[in-house]
C-alpha cells in the first residue's frame, strides 16, 4: 500500500469538493436551525473532551492537550474542541487515505475504529495516536468522529516517547499506519494483546489512552446519531458541509484583507539530537497574492539522521497553532479555512524528510516554522489598520522536557513528563503590550501546569523551588512573559532515571520582532551528590532557595554539571537536583522605548534583575527606594542611541563583513552547504 | 415554623415568606452597592404583604437564610484590604504563575481564544507584598527544613512595613502537617498583640482548605482574608439592622457545599454560587416529595441560563477546582452549570460568517437592560424579542412597576439584525429567541448526557424570571416541565429546603488495593483515625452552633482514584468505619461503579491500584421543610382566570394570532389552559404554543406538557 505522497496529503487538506446531495442539504437548512445546530455540535465535542480528560491517564491526556473533532463523509474536519490545534487542519490527511485505500479491504463498516500514531500518514510523530470512527446511518458513510492525544511512551530505544537518539523511524518503537483495531464496536482483543507485548515500557498507561480515545470518538459518533434521528441525516449532512463552507469563506474574507507582497521569517537551530549543530531550521517565504497565501519553505536545511525532522503536515499542524491563536480565532476549527492557503515542500529538507527519516522530536523543529509564521505575518499585518492588533512575537517555547522514569514511592511505575516547564512558558511581547509571564504551553495555550504538591505526590521528587525565571523574557517596548524555573530534587526513593528532550541551549531559538531582543537560551544543569537536603535538614540559615542566588553564587555544593538541554537517561540518586526551564517570550519594539514606570515595575515583580534595568532599558532609579528619575534616563536614553549611531555602519559595509564569517564548521553538519543550506549528500540511516 | 429565605441575584433580590403556613414570594431591584438596602427592602415588602411592618414580622420569624454575591461583588470591585502573603521560600510566584494558562480561568471558551488580547488578571496580592519563607515539610508530611523563626520575624516585619492590613499564611504541604503554619501564626500574633492598633487578621490556609494543591489552597485563602472584612462589615450591618427590627434567630447563609451555617461560622469564599445551589437543592427537595428520581432544574433570570441536575436522588455532582471570579479556589461546590444566556442577552450578526447570528453571552444586564427598558440601551435582547412577539406584556412586566417600550425594541431588532438579514422585525425577533431558546436546550442535553442518561429521564423543574417565557422552547426532549408559583424566586425557595451542613475535607493518601497483586488494605487504623478526627471537630463546631450533635447525621464521600490517574472522583461510601475486609471491598466497588458510570467501564483500571485522596465528611442536622399543600382540583376550565387576548406570534403559523391571555393567579389547581395561550403573573410570563398545554396539579405546580 503506498505510503501518503506530499502531493496527495496537500490535496487531502484541502476540502473535498461537495456533491450536489450535499450542496442542496446545506442549502435547505434554515437560519436559525443551523445556528442551534453549530451549537449542538459545539456541546457534543465539550461532553467528548470532558469524557476524555477525565479518562485518559497520560499526562497530556488529564491536562487537556488533545482533540476531539467531527469530520464529514469525505473526510474534512468541520468542528473540534482543543487543547490543540495541532492536528485540526492535518487529519483529513488520514481519513482520506483510509477512504482511499481501504474501503474494499478491509472496508470500512459501522462498528469500526480506526487507529493510527505514524507521522508518514498524516500526523505530528508516534506519541500523538488517533482514534477514528466512521459514522454510519442506515448504511450509508455520513460523517467521523475523532479523538486525539500524546502518550508518552512508544516502546523506543528511551522512554518517554521522543526518543532523542533515534536516527531512523526504526528506532522510534511503534509507528502504526492506519489500522482497524475494532469491529462491530468491539475492540479487537488481538490488537490489544499486540500492545501490551509489542515492547511499551507503560502498557497499561498505553492501552488506557488507547480506550480513552476510543470511548471518546464513540461518544461523538453515539451524539452525532442522535442529532440524525432528530433532524434527519440530510440536515447532518447540509449542516456540516454549510459549516465548512461558511469557515471557508470566513479565511478567505480575512486573507483577503491582508496586504498583498512577500514576507519571509528564518529561523535556526541550535542542537540535533544530543549534539550541538546549527541547522536553518525554517526558512519561510509567505507570499499573499489574489485572495491566497503560499507558504514556502525553499531554502530550508537538508534532512538529518536524528529524529529532529517534521513530515510536511506536521509543519502546517504547527502553523495551524499560530493561524488560530491570532488570525483565525474568530473562526470555526474547521480545516477549510485553509484552502486558501499552500505549501511548497522542497524535497528532503528537514521539514519534507525521507520516509525512513526519524521524526519523534520533530515538534522541537516544527515550532520552529511557527515562530518563522510569527514573524512574517507580523510584518503583514503591521500596517493593517484592522489587523495590527493581532501581531505578535512567538511564544518562547525552550525548555526542560524532563522525563523521569521508574518506581514511586507508591512502588507504581512511572515514565512521565514533568510538565511546569511546558506549561509556563513565556508569551511573546504584543503590539498592545507585553507577553503574558508564564503563559502556558504554546503547543496547547491552554494547558495546565500541575501544582508542585501534586507532582510531590505522585512522583518522588521534592521542588525546592518554583519561581519565574529572572531575566528569561526578551526584552523589549513591550517585552516577552516571562518563563519560569523549577529545581527537582530526587527524594522519597534511592534512584530515578531521568532523560531530557530539547534544544535552545547555544543559540535564542524564538525571534523577537522589530528591534525586541530574543528570550534567554535553556541550559542544562544538574548537582549530583548535592548537600541541598542536608542543609535544608540542618536548618542552615545561609540556605537562600532563589534560582539567582543558587546559580550565582555556588550555594549548593556537589557535582555542578552544564550540558545542553537535550541529556541522555541517567541514574540520579536521592537528593541530586535537577533545573528544569520554561523560556521567556522574545520581546516586541526598541527596549529604549519601553516605559520607565514599567520597567520599574518589573523590578517589583521580579521579572527583571537591576543590571537589565540599567543596562538594557537604560532606566535612572534609586535602587533603594526604586525611585525613577526621568530627567536622568532621557539623557541615558539619548547618549545610547547616539552609541548606537557611532556603532553602526552602512548596510553594505556590514553584508561584506558579515558575508564573510561562518561558524564553526564542527556545527555545520547538518546545515547544508554554507551559507544556502542546500543538500550536500544522502542521510545514511541505520 | 416562620421563615424568610432571602437570595440576591444579578438583577433582583428574591424573597421566600413562610408565616404561619402561608407562603409569600416578593422581588425587588437589587441594590449592587449596597445589598443591605435590597435585603431590607424586600423584607419590608413582605411584611406589608402581611399587612405588618418590618418589626413586627421579624420577632415571629424563626429562621432567616441568606444566599448573596456580596463575595463576587465585592471582589470585581477590589476593595479589599492591602494583604501579604507568607509562603515557602522558593515558592513566592506560586499565585502569580498560576499553573500557566491562569488567564482562561473565568472566561468562556469563545472569549479566550485570542491570544493577542489576552491577560493574566492582576494579583490580589502584589509580588513585593509576598514573602517565603525558610522551611519546608514534604509529601508525607515530615519536617525537611525547620522553620528559621528569625527569618519570619523577619519577612512578617517587611509585610507590615508595607501596610499589610491581614496575612494569610499558605506553607507547602501545611495542611497535612500545619506545625510551621501555625508557629508563622504565632510569631505574627507576638508580634502584632489583639490589643495593638495594628492588629491584624491571620489567615491559614491549611485551615480553609485541607486538600493537596497549593495554588487552589492558597488562593481560597486570599479570597476568604481578602473579603472577610467587607462582608463582616456588610453582614453586621444587616445582623445589627435585624436585631433591632426584633430579630432574635440567627442568621444562616447559604453555601455552596448544599448545607447552610450560622452567619459567623461562614468562610467568604464558600457563599459563592450559593444561590443556583440552593436552587437546586430546593429541586432535590421537591423531588424527593413529589417522587421525581431525575429532575433537570433550571434557572433563567437575565444575564445567565443555570441548569443543574437531580440524579438518582442524588445532587452528588461536584466541581473540585471552581473558579471565583478569576480566581480558581480548592474548595469543592456542588456543580451547577451556567451558560450565557437570560433576558438581558444580546444578539448581534456575525458577518465574518455569513451573517450568523449570536445571542450571548454579552448581556445588557439591568443597566442599561434590553432597549425596551428605555435606559439607554440600544442592543437588541431576548426580552426585546419577547415584547415583539407578544409574549411579555408590556404594560405588566414585574407586576407593571416596569412598564417597558415597545418601539425601542423593534428598533433596535430592526437596525442590528432584521435589516441586514433582509428578513422582518418579527422574524428576526422570532429567530433571537429560537437560537436562545436552542443553546439553552443543548446545555441540558449536554449536561445530562454527561451523566450518562436522556433527557426522556428526566422531569425539568422552571426557575428564575424568564424561565417559563422559555421553557417550551429550551425543555428539548424533556417531556414534563414544572413550574411553581415559586419559580420566579426558586433559589430563594431552595435555601428554605437546606439542612445545616458542616463540611470537612482533608487530603491523606491511602491505599485501599494495592497496584499489580490487587491486594486490600489492612491497615483500618489510619482511615478510621482520620474518621474520628473530622467526626471530633464536628461535634466542636455543632456544639458551637448550639445545636445537639446527636441529631446530627455523618455521611462520608471518598475522593478516590486508580493509580497512575491524576482525577479524583467522589464516590459516597457505603462505611463510615472500616473494620474487615469486606469494608474495604464495598468501598472499592462503589468507586468503581461510580467511576464506571461517570467515564465509561473502559477505563476502570483496578490493576493500578485503589486510592483514597482525600476524606470528606458531611455533619448534617435536619431542619423543618415547607411541604407542597394538597388541594381540591377545580374544574378544567381556566376561564375565570382569563384577563383577555391579544396578538401573539407564533412560529408554527408563522404570523400573529390572537391569543387568549390568562392571570397566573387566578388559575385554580385543576384548571388546564391549551396552547396557544400565554399566562402572565407578577413575576414572570408563561407561554403555553399551540402544540402543548399547561395545567395546575393538586399541588398547585404548573405542568407544561405536549
């Protein structure tokens, strides 16, 4: 069976055409009924995701990060709720080939459930699965429901899922292309007996999840009936098709009110897998001409023999995070809302791999095209009177995917992720003001951290501190949020292994915008054999549990260790301590022009430290009493852009210059050719 | 026994008079800036119902229950003292970072989902008014780090240095071991003497709330400090002002745990949402009397639509993590959902998609209201839609003290939807209120699917002012709706329903089954202890109440989960006590079967083991109910109570129709109106379409059905 060509999974995001069935069902449904009935619609996939949460046991499930949708007949998604909007637009990819390659053998019946977690047929990598049901009335294909979510192991060569060594897909453990796992609304107990030998590490937590997701797709399926029974199957099928027509026309009104041109976002990156590379990770073209945007990624770096590649759809999964939060929120979630919009997909660059190409930590990159989107959009809607508002810096999405694995002092096994550093990350600085601190978790806005008292719980690890991260936003008129910090100490049980996944420690991945500084990198630090539990123990006074103080000065003594973020498992012992990061947002505007009150004010809150306030935005103040003397910061102000002045030189000057530097070339395996990134031979994969 | 039961709402205040056998309903305006006005207006009222003044009602009355927003009110205000907060050290940000996404907590979905206007809400608690500090007590609840008590002196120095006017102390894991809270409490009290000028409250938050997570706990906590004064000072006022009236009972306020409680043994932030509980406790009252298992009961007043449900005789719904205001809170509330649409909701187009139109969740409120109250407003609403389709009668509309404008209405109907739909005012008016009508009933059937059953299940119970104008249209799949001559007033008549309720809750861990072998717990001491703990602390507090313990009834619920699960459910146990094995079972199976039937069977999982989260036990003393009257049925015909006619739309006929209007208090149990009809009272309006018919039971409730 033929592996999803990019062509065809470009064809299959757009919608399928309507038949004149389903174009005179959409046309007889009255107003009014189809406002109840977009509702009803809304209501069924919120009982869906309720049931889901409270029924699925991995971290993301329980938090949220997932997706319930209803697609039509043919396979378009027409509503979902989110957690994510990750794989709104791209899962009509899988339908449509289920549709395409598997209605004769082995057909697709009522009662079936279909189920897929392999990125090279439509999704984002293996730990996000899918649950996929047909919806049958009377015999006849009418609609399908679906239900989404990340589990955190995959039975890889590590834990957790996003295998960081894995150099192939065959590294990756389970990548399982659609397949029918349930017939006659029975799960098929071969399937399931398959799981639970296939090589998981958690395959209780595994087939969980899996039964989540399958409940929660019945669910749609069981209401979607309902409402047929009701209304009758063609208002169902008038009501969904004139919902995707009317989100269709609501993108298009918008594009069209965007400034025509080209406008282009690059982006690097600075580590593949455990190993410090400089990759252009995105370079983007945007293109809005006639009513349509094209998207372009020529220009982008070669594939690699690490797992840090995104397939085609999982880019626009990623784009679709941005399109939502700030273009297209007043929009249905409906996946013809971009038909407008196109892709070119350059072969075998990281973000169009070969098909053997390991993708499980491709998100680390695919957030990447979305912080390029930022950026290019920025510069589209900036001088738009109706859209200027919308711009924003990207979300500062470095930070610690800590995962810890073993025996609880509940003797259960664990292998989870610790998510406060996922879900409060920086928001990046605004048109209208500044990033929000700690906004959440940019794959999932509303995801939630967990509460310290809840981890200690579960899992033995004690958090000796839980603080917003100091200096981590980038600065700016209207600066990024700020990222937040966490110290694990290993406690309540003699060992942990523990694994990071990751990038941003050389180099500012998430750009900020007109003349905004980046957000700080991530590093990756750990003490071994650390006195922190004997000190806290003896009560020792001199003790400061502050990030700054800790790192500054050196107050907790053991083996201090600064790698990058992205760490092979290890044993850690019983009080070892680990930081975990959320970074900041990257700033938006001249820090020079950020008002003097509201860098004082951060100095309250503590989001900036004293040299950055002197420094950076240049402000006079009494330290002491936090005074602000205006007088003396607009002479500061001037004397640096007069510095700057005498710093600078012509354009040309500095291309001339600049052209002539390269890094390292130790760094530059993966990046193609210097400085074009063009393909400089095949990736060899074991 | 006489009693008044009093409940403010968004737009009116609502009275409950039982006096001497007799039942008495009153509204009036709500006072948002001072409630006290209100509350004595409407008991000023009652009394002159009676033909009596206000002191010489009150001294024969024995039991006055009180359900208010002064909290919320109070809150969205910010007039609440300058606060510090005390916490671990290392943990200072812990309220600030707000696990995250903190900026969607009290925003409806469709709110939240542009980012590029989005914002954290600002702290009650600035950061330079948060101190931690040095100690630290673990998950099991040993001491890891002493309390450095010069170091608190210290930072407890800073706060008032800084104009602290209350503390409130929240330590990790203080609930569970409250030793260094405690000692935090007395370094404050030594320093800062009850005889001193700067004496200062001093909340713990392991004494608000005993259950694991600190950014809940600690934030019920600053609410509670945060309004404990203002409400003290608003509820003494109202005590003082019953007092002199000859009030001589004590005042109970209604909670949002179901139970009520003498006035100053209420936290603040548990009045929260009292009134659509105590609507729906006065559902579960009802139906337990009139022998309804499943009720859906609903309450439309203007700005909001609640449901909440009635199952199995049973209102053990619970919403573990409820948001106040912004503000997400760990004290558990029996749930009820709201959603936004009332009388006062706004409907408008959506032209970015093809004209679709909206109605709510904005609302026009009481002020300026619907464009037909001729404040000022000028967007069209669903009252607005009602008046021009001649459901409300204009020149009756709260007992004809309102008389509202027609011509605004059909402006403003006419300028933002029937023009640019192309359509007429009447079928734009018609369309307002059948999307309204619409959302209203997926909300129900949401909500009852959730619980796993059919609207067919269920009876509808009608509540708040606009209910019955809408009930035909949102009760769905429902096929019986009840109204009361109550309903207008239904969360008022709820509280009259409520037993005092004591609530205890705390967090302690324990394994019932064992992971993997399934084995059961033998260890009885550990959950018998903490029994007889909670059991102890209710004896204490009944007895402050001056009520005798042994009356009071103990009912236990479990949060429970399975391993590896992060969601706890309540599950009622079936033993106070453990004592054998088979205690232990019994527990787990009625977990599971809760479980099972809230989620789905597929993800019970007892392999992962059984666990007991946190303890709840409720301190329950009956208190005297009303009880529904039984009376002689008339005959059917309703013409005696028949006041005239006029024109009508009606959808079914698409067109106006002349329509015979009836007085709601003159019908007569027994009497049956057919549809098309509409029946007016004083406080509310009751459309009965062609399709269907309302009748009056021998209990006097009115029964819309097809």
């Amino acid at each position: 069976m033929p592996i999803p060509t990019l062509s065809e999974k470009l064809e299959w995001l757009k919608p399928a055409p309507m038949t004149l069935y389903e174009r005179e069902c959409a046309a007889k449904i009255p107003r009014g009924d189809y406002e109840i009935g977009v509702q009803t619609t809304n209501d069924i996939l919120e009982e869906a995701m309720e049931v889901f949460v409270r029924s699925s046991r991995s971290y993301f499930g329980v938090s949220g990060d997932s997706m319930v949708a209803i697609f039509t007949a043919s396979g378009d998604l027409v509503n979902a709720a989110c957690g994510t909007y990750l794989h709104a637009i791209i899962q009509p990819i899988i339908v449509k080939f289920v549709l395409k390659h598997y209605k004769e053998n082995p057909g697709i019946r009522e009662g079936d459930i279909w189920y897929t977690n392999d990125a090279l047929y439509g999704g984002i990598h293996n730990p996000d699965q899918v649950a996929l049901m047909p919806i049958f009335y009377r015999g006849k294909l009418l609609a399908w429901a679906s239900a989404a979510l990340h589990t955190t192991e995959t039975g890889a060569i590590e834990p957790g899922g996003m295998p960081v060594s894995a150099r192939s897909r065959f590294e990756e453990g389970l990548n399982l292309p659609p397949i029918k796992i349930a017939e006659n609304y029975e799960l098929r107990n071969d399937f399931l007996e398959f799981y639970s030998v296939y090589g998981l590490r958690a395959p209780a937590m595994f087939i969980s999840d899996l039964r989540a997701r399958c409940t929660t797709a019945d669910r749609v399926r069981v209401r979607l009936l309902e409402l047929v029974e009701k209304r009758g199957p063609e208002f169902v099928v008038g009501l969904l098709h004139k919902m995707c027509d009317t989100a269709e026309a609501g993108a298009r009104k918008k594009i069209e009110a965007l400034p025509n041109g080209k406008f282009r976002g690059v982006v690097f990156n600075d580590a593949i897998g455990w190993t410090p590379a400089l990759v252009r990770s995105c370079y983007l073209t945007v293109t809005k001409q006639d009513g349509r945007i094209i998207f372009d990624f020529q220009g982008t770096s070669p594939e690699n023999a690490s797992s840090y590649n995104v397939h085609p759809q999982a880019v626009v999964g990623h784009i679709a995070n941005f399109m939502y939060e700030y273009f297209f929120h007043d929009l249905p979630i409906a996946s013809s809302t971009f038909a407008p919009i196109d892709f070119v997909f350059p072969e075998c660059i990281i973000l169009n791999p070969s098909p053997t190409a390991a993708t499980s930590c491709c998100v680390f990159i695919g957030m990447q095209t979305r912080c390029a989107t930022h950026n290019s959009f920025a510069r589209m809607m900036f001088s738009s009177a109706n859209l200027w508002r919308q711009v924003a810096a990207s979300p500062g999405t470095q930070h610690t995917s800590q995962i810890c694995a073993g025996l609880s002092q509940w003797k259960l096994a664990v292998a989870d992720i610790l998510s406060f550093a996922l879900n409060t990350q920086g928001q990046g600085g605004r048109a209208t003001g500044d990033g929000m601190d700690s906004y959440g978790f940019a794959w999932c806005a509303f995801g939630r951290a967990p509460d310290s008292e809840q981890v200690e719980s579960e899992l033995p690890l004690t958090i000796t501190l839980s603080q917003h991260w100091k200096d981590s936003c980038g600065h700016g008129r209207h600066r990024g949020g700020a990222g937040a910090v966490q110290q694990w100490m290993v406690h309540k049980v003699p060992e942990l292994v523990s694994l990071c996944m990751g990038n941003g420690s050389k180099v500012p991945l998430f750009q900020p915008l007109f003349g905004g500084y980046a957000s700080a990198p991530i590093p990756g630090i750990s003490i071994r054999k650390s006195d922190l539990l004997e000190k806290m123990q003896k009560g020792d006074p001199q003790l400061a549990l502050d990030h700054r103080a800790i790192l500054g000065k050196d107050t907790i003594k053991g083996e201090w260790k600064y790698e990058l973020i992205a760490r092979t498992p290890q044993v850690y012992q019983e009080g070892d301590v680990l930081f975990g990061f959320s970074g900041g947002g990257p700033g938006y505007g001249d820090p020079l022009e950020r008002e003097p009150d509201a860098v004082l004010e951060d100095l309250v809150k503590q989001i900036i430290s004293d040299w950055t306030a002197q420094n950076i935005y240049h402000v006079v103040y009494d330290p002491e009493r936090r005074k602000l003397d205006a007088e003396k910061t607009r002479q500061k102000r001037d004397g640096e852009r007069r510095a700057r002045l005498a710093r600078g030189k012509p354009y040309a000057e500095f291309v001339q210059e600049w052209s002539k530097k390269s890094p390292p070339k130790d760094v530059l395996q993966w990046y193609g050719t210097w400085p074009d990134a063009k393909p400089t031979g095949p990736v060899f994969r074991p | 026994m006489n009693s008044i039961d009093i409940d403010v709402g968004g737009t009116f205040t609502d009275l409950v008079l039982n006096f001497n056998g007799m039942p008495m309903i009153k509204k009036v305006l709500t006072t948002p800036y001072d409630l006290s006005v209100c509350f004595s207006r409407v008991i000023e009222e009652a009394a002159s119902g009676l033909g009596l003044k206000m002191e010489e009602l009150l001294p024969a009355i024995d039991m006055l229950r009180y359900s208010t927003t002064i909290a919320t009110n109070r809150l969205i205000e910010r007039k609440g003292p300058r606060l510090g907060l005390i916490s671990t050290e290392g943990h200072e940000d812990v309220v600030l970072i707000g696990r995250g996404a903190q900026w969607i907590d009290g925003t409806r979905v469709a709110e939240r989902r542009n980012l590029a206007v989005q914002k954290k809400p600002d702290p009650l608690i600035p950061r330079d008014m948060i101190v931690g500090v040095k100690e630290r007590i673990d998950s099991r609840g040993r001491v890891i780090r002493p309390l450095d008590e010069n170091d608190a002196r210290k930072k407890v120095r800073y706060l008032a240095s800084r104009g602290a006017r209350g503390f409130v102390v929240s330590l990790l894991w203080g609930f569970l071991n409250p030793v260094h809270e405690r000692r935090v409490k007395e370094i404050i009290r030594d320093e800062y003497k009850e005889y001193h000028i700067g004496y200062v409250p001093v909340v713990l938050a392991g004494q608000v709330v005993g259950k694991l997570g600190e950014y809940e706990r600690t934030l019920a906590a600053i609410l509670d400090a945060y309004l404990q004064r203002s409400m003290q000072i608003e509820l003494s006022a109202m005590w003082d002002k019953l007092r002199e009236k000859g009030y001589r009972k004590p005042l109970l306020m209604v909670q949002s745990s179901g139970g009520i409680a003498e006035v100053f043994r209420t936290t603040a932030s548990r009045t929260y949402n009292s009134g659509p509980v105590a609507g729906l406790m006065g559902a579960y009252h009802v139906a337990k009397s009139l022998g309804y298992h499943n009720v859906v009961m609903t309450d439309m007043g203007g700005t909001s639509f609640d449901v909440g449900l009635v199952v199995k005789d049973s209102v053990r719904s619970y919403d573990f993590r409820p948001i106040i205001d912004r503000w997400m809170v760990g004290i558990t509330m029996i749930k009820t959902l709201s959603i936004g649409a009332g009388g006062g909701s706004i409907a408008a187009i959506n032209r970015l998609l093809q004209n679709q139109v909206q109605v709510g969740p904005r609302s026009a409120g009481s002020m300026p209201g619907p464009a037909c109250f001729n404040l000022g407003g000028a967007e069209p609403t669903v009252t607005d839609a009602d008046v021009v389709l001649g459901y409300i009668n204009p020149d009756y509309y709260y007992g004809g003290r309102m008389r509202l404008v027609p011509s605004r209405a059909v402006q403003a109907i006419r300028d933002k939807i029937a023009k640019p739909l192309g359509v007429s005012v009447e079928e734009a008016a018609q369309l307002i209120r059948k999307i309204v009508n619409g959302n209203m009933a997926s909300a129900i059937m949401k909500e009852v699917h959730l619980r796993g059953y059919s609207p067919e299940d269920f009876v509808l119970f009608v509540g708040g002012g606009a209910g019955p104008t809408h009930v035909e249209g949102f009760k769905g799949d429902i096929p019986k709706a009840v109204s009361f001559s109550f309903s207008p007033v239904f969360c008022a008549f709820g509280s009259s329903t409520m037993n005092i309720m004591h609530v205890y809750e705390v967090s302690k861990k324990i394994t019932l089954m064992e992971p993997r072998t399934r084995q059961q717990t033998q260890d009885y001491e550990t959950f018998n202890r903490t029994i007889e703990a909670l059991i102890e602390q209710a004896q204490r507090d009944l007895a402050g109440d001056g009520l005798d313990w042994n009356r009071a009834a103990f009912v236990l619920e479990l949060d429970m989960l399975y391993g590896g699960q992060f969601h706890v459910k309540r599950a009622l146990s079936p033993r106070l006590f453990l004592h054998c094995q088979e205690d232990v079972q019994a527990v787990c199976q009625a977990f599971e079967k809760e479980f099972s039937e809230a989620f789905s069977p597929f993800v019970v999982n007892p392999e992962g083991g059984v666990f007991v989260e946190s303890f709840v036990l409720k301190a329950i003393v009956e208190t005297e109910k009303v009880h529904l009257p039984n009376m002689a049925l008339a005959e059917p015909d309703p013409a005696a109570a028949r006041k005239g006619e006029r024109p009508v739309y009606w959808p079914e006929a698409k067109d106006f129709r002349v329509t015979p209007i009836f007085g709601y208090e003159g019908l007569r149990p027994g009497n049956v109106v057919e549809g098309p009809a509409v029946i007016e009272g004083e406080y509310t309006t009751i459309v009965a379409p062609p399709s269907m018919r309302f009748s009056i039971d021998e209990r006097g409730l009115g029964i819309l059905e097809a």
